[in-house]
C-alpha cells in the first residue's frame, strides 16, 4: 500500500511560483510513475503532469507546458511540481497520484489559488 501526502499549495498572484511537494510511503518509490493532477470546482480531473521511475521521461499538459516542471527526488521518496507563471485558470486542488500493481493511490490534495 502507498500514501501520497502533498504539500505547498496556498494563494499565489498572477505571474507569480509556487511549488508542490509529495512525499510517498512505500520501498519501492524509484518504480513507480508519479503523477500530478488537478481538479477545479465544477470540472473534471485532468493530468497536469507524470514523471517516470528514473526521471527520464516527462509528460506535461499542453496548458502548462513551459511554465510548470515536475521532477522527483528517489532518495527522499518525493516528487515535486514547480509551477511559474501561474495563471488564475491553474486554480484548482493538485493531487499526486501513482498507480502500482497494488492498485491507484491519490492523494489528499493541495488547494492552490492564483488571484488576477
């Protein structure tokens, strides 16, 4: 079993950063794909970014290409979201998720609001 616990969200300007943290129980972290995605009121939950086991690979959303940066840290256990240029259509909940043999894990998420 694995819990993803996310952190760093907050109220945030146009323009301006914020960068979300996950951190993830479990021995077999540097496995697994690690994705973060996020859910506005009203919406569906959309893919934001994901990452694979080593890092090699990113995939991001054409909305946040260029602006935003996932990146992972294996020895800690945690994958991380930097998010620049934030607009207010990035307001949402960000949740991390993976998926293992064991099954699809969520986080509680992390409110992140950007005012105009």
């Amino acid at each position: 079993q694995v819990q993803l616990v996310e952190s760093g969200g907050g109220l945030v300007q146009a323009g301006g950063s914020l960068r979300l943290s996950c951190i993830a129980s479990g021995r077999a972290f540097s496995f697994y794909f690690m994705g973060w995605f996020r859910q506005a009121p009203g919406k569906e939950r959309d893919l934001v970014a994901c990452i694979n086991g080593r890092a090699s690979s990113t995939y991001y959303a054409d909305s946040v290409k260029g602006r935003f940066t996932i990146s992972r840290d294996n020895a800690k256990n945690t994958v991380y979201l930097q998010m620049n240029n934030l607009k207010p259509e990035d307001t949402a909940v960000y949740y991390c998720n993976t998926v293992t043999p064991d099954g699809n894990y969520w986080g509680q998420g992390t409110q992140v609001t950007v005012s105009s």
